[in-house]
C-alpha cells in the first residue's frame, strides 16, 4: 500500500468520522430549532462562511504548496501567515461590527444578523488555526490535520449541547457554539505545532509571495462562499415571487438545502480526502516536472470521483424520500434528496478537479470556471421568475457544476495531456443505476419497519452497483507480482504495462 493510499484512507476515516458526528448534530438541530430556525442559522451561517473563506482559503493553501517543496522556510511562512490572518481578521469584524443595519437589512429574518455577531470572535481562532494547519498540511501531517478537525466537531457538539441549557433561544446557541468549537482547534492545531519541535521564524521576506499567491485562490473560494451566500439570500426571494410568504421559503428552504442537501456531501467524504491530500503531492510533482506522474494521479483521481459517487446514485435515489422521514421527519426534505441525487456525480468531480487547477497553478482558471457554472445557475432561475421551486434550483445547480467540471477538465489537459480514461468508468456505472435503482426499491419494499429497510436496501444498492462496475470494468483489481514481494494494488482499469510500486 503505498503513501497516498494511506493518506486517504486516514483522512478518509476520520472525516467520514467528523461528517458522521456532524450529520448526527445537523438531525439534533433540526430536531430542537426546527425547519424555520435551521432556514434562519443556513442564512447565517453562509455569509459567516463569506467571512471565514476570505480569512483562511487562499493562506492554508500557499503554506502547505511552500511547505511541500521547501520546509526549510515553513516557520517564516507561517509567521507571516499568522501575522496576516490575525490583522485582516480584526478589520473583518470591526467591518462587520460598524455596518451590521445595512448588512443586516440584506437578510430576509433579522435574526440572522444577530448571529453572524455570535459568530465573529471565531474569525481570530480561525485566523490561528488555518495558519499552523498549512505547514502540517504542506508536512503531510494528515494524521494530526484530520484529528484537530475531529476535535473540533466533537467540541462544537459539546458546546453546543452546554449553550442550550445557558441560552433561552436555541438558534443563538448554536451559533455561539461555533466559537467555542473554533477557540478548541486552534488551541489543538498548536500544540500540534509547537509539541513536533517547530519553531516561528522571521517573516520579513515571506509577506509579499505569501499575500500575491494566495489572492487568486482566496477570490475564487471567497466566491464560491457569496455564491451560496447569494443562494440563502435569492432562494427565499425566488420562492416568495412565486407565492410564498417569508415564512413558508424559510420552511422550503431550510428542509431542501439545511437538511438535504448536506446528506449528498456524506458518501462522497473519500474524495473530499483524496482532493485533500492531492494537493501538496500534486503540487510536488508539478513543481519536479513529472509529467507521468502527474497524468497518473489526475487520471485515477477523476476515475475514482465518478465511481464512488455513481455507486451510491441509485441508492439514494430509491431511499431518498424515507431517509428525509426517518432522519428529520420531513416529508419534503426527504422529496428533494431524491430528486438532488444526480447531483452527487457532478459534486464529486468538479469537488476533484478544482481542487487539481489550484496544484497546478491554474488557480485563476478555477475562479473563472467557477463564475462561469454560477451565472449559468442564476440565469436559469430567475429566468423561471414567479414560477419558481426547489426543482429548478436542482436543475440549475446540476447545471453549473457540469459546466465548471467541463472547462476544468479542458483546462487540466492542456496543462497535462492526460487522457480522459474516466469516460469508461462513468458510463459503466450510469448503464447499471437503473437496475441497481430497481434492486434498493426492491429490496426496501419487501422488509417491513423503518430501519431496518433503509439499512438493508441501502448497503443492498451499493453492493449491486459496486459489483456491476467490476464485473463490467469500471473497476479493476490487478495483481502485480515483484521478485521480492507481492503486493496487492488497487486500479480503476486494467493495464498492460507493470505497475512499480
């Protein structure tokens, strides 16, 4: 098993961990503040997510990518990085704090405003946290990377639970809890730090490539957190010019994109992993001049992206509607899973492919692809003014990121030539969703409960479609036989050649 396998694996179980706990804690929510007040803390939480990608995106990166091909200059980076993200982070507040009525005013329920202020001390510890996660990001440190983001779920839960007994409104303790929870891993990402015998140097040469390297990917991902702010503001806008009143959109809105919705990002957490730990092997190769490297990585990656989210497609299709039942008891949340389930092929592979742009440079060309797939998704829905639903959000937004999966990947094969080898795997998987479809409704209509059906017919599903895409060739398992050893290597397909660990 070589080094990236490993890595993934690790980052694997422990975000698979971390997402686990955090959909847990997002069924509490739903549960104790209902759909209105998770509509309210979605609105909330999108701009805050505007401020803290503004404040951390572009920094953690550059660290790591400098830390990767030069560890020597680590501790001057990282000092300039902490000088930075603790400076812009006492101006984003004092911003916040001095125009809070007319940012305020922007929102459809005033009481979001009032928990972005709750929420604001955590931009410092953030500011800290990103900071020293880049060097053992750049380290390869996944280990301690993945155990402080676990540590931080599992405080925010804590606190969470705490601030309920301490707050008479429930929404304000959940925010609240954000800063707690962001206070305890910036606490535990530098012990991490400083226990591994590192040390903070002089910044002095390190300010000017730190802040004009780490720009473009700060716009890109800061767009990326106004356009969902954007989304949590013109959704509701959407829904009320078709009839809706304030109430009813926040109800619409907060059962589809705060409660579904983040059920499509659970079963697609490997590739959130492998985008992770991509980038500082990635950037290495690149930065060495490996091109068959290079093309190996990117042509597994995207291969692998499509299967692990194809495999999973017809499962949630067929149990979308009784998992929004059984986990929230909404009827409605349950509807639009199903409907969103398609839209777990293009998550997956637009989440890879940006993620291999910005390793190979192409941090500007992620920006514009992105822009690109968002203007597409806003003239469609609001091209369908005062007829519009939570469908064609679907639409629109599968839309988008098809778009932006398509001009990545032209922009990645003219920087590597790599060959578009996961057209094969994606094809096989898409022919065997509908009998695989078919197989899960099966199956959960012929076991009686609650439960027990959705588990079965779950794990059911993707057995089937797992098992179609090896039969088939979408999935390959070839053994290579060395003089010394034997070894045991995963492939997406078969080839010809022998493969050197």
């Amino acid at each position: 098993m070589n080094s990236m396998t490993k890595a993934v694996m690790t980052m694997t179980a422990f975000t698979f961990a971390e997402r686990t706990l955090g959909f847990l804690f997002k069924i509490y929510l739903s549960r104790e503040i209902g759909a209105v007040g998770m509509g309210i803390y979605s609105v909330a939480l999108s701009f805050f997510f505007v401020l803290i990608t503004l404040l951390t995106s572009g920094i953690p990166l550059v660290v790591s990518k400098q830390t990767a091909t030069n560890k020597e200059q680590s501790g001057g980076v990282c000092s300039a990085a902490l000088i930075f993200e603790l400076a812009t982070a006492l101006i984003v507040c004092l911003l916040v704090v001095t125009f809070q009525k007319p940012i305020g005013s922007l929102f459809a329920e005033r009481q979001s405003m009032t928990l972005v202020i709750v929420m604001l001390p955590a931009l410092v510890f953030s500011g800290v946290y990103s900071a020293l996660r880049g060097v053992l990001w750049g380290e390869k440190r996944f280990m301690s990377v993945s155990a402080v983001e676990l540590i931080e779920q599992v405080a925010r839960i804590i606190g969470c639970v705490v601030l309920f007994s301490l707050f008479s409104d429930k929404t304000t303790a959940v925010a609240a809890s954000m800063t707690v929870a962001c206070a305890v891993s910036a606490v535990a990402v530098a012990l991490f730090y400083f226990c591994g015998k590192r040390k903070l140097k002089s910044p002095k040469t390190h300010f000017k490539p730190l802040i004009a390297t780490s720009v473009p990917i700060t716009l890109s991902r800061t767009t990326s957190s106004i356009n969902n702010y954007i989304i949590a503001i013109a959704m509701p806008f959407l829904l009320m010019s078709s009839g809706l009143n304030s109430e009813q959109s926040m109800y619409v809105f907060g059962s589809c994109v705060g409660m579904a919705l983040p059920l499509l990002y659970l079963p697609i957490t490997v590739v959130g992993s492998l985008a992770f730990v991509m980038i500082p092997t990635l950037s290495e190769s690149y930065a060495l001049g490996d091109k068959k490297s290079m093309c190996r990585q990117i042509e597994n990656a995207l291969s692998f992206s499509v299967i692990i989210a194809a495999i999973v497609l017809p499962a949630y299709m067929a149990l979308g509607e009784p998992l929004g039942i059984f986990i929230y008891n909404n009827t409605d949340a349950g509807i639009f899973l199903k409907k969103s389930a398609w839209l777990l092929l293009p998550l997956a592979f637009e989440n890879i492919a940006s993620s291999m742009l910005n390793s190979l440079d192409l941090e500007k060309k992620s920006l514009i692809n992105y822009l690109i797939g968002a203007v597409t998704m806003y003239v469609i829905c609001f091209a369908f003014y005062s007829r519009f639903d939570m469908d064609v959000f679907i639409l629109a937004f599968g839309l988008s990121l098809i778009l932006s999966s398509v001009l990545d990947v032209i922009d990645i094969k003219r920087r590597t030539g790599f060959k578009l080898k996961f057209f094969k795997p994606l094809f096989i998987c898409l022919a065997a969703a509908y009998p695989a479809w078919l197989f899960t409704k099966y199956v959960h209509s012929i076991i009686p409960g609650t439960v027990l059906p959705i588990i079965v017919a779950g794990i059911g599903g993707v057995c089937f479609s797992t098992l179609a895409a090896v039969i088939f060739g979408a999935v390959d398992f070839e053994m290579t036989v060395s003089k010394k050893r034997k070894k045991h290597l995963p492939l997406f397909r078969k080839n010809k050649r022998k493969t050197a660990s």
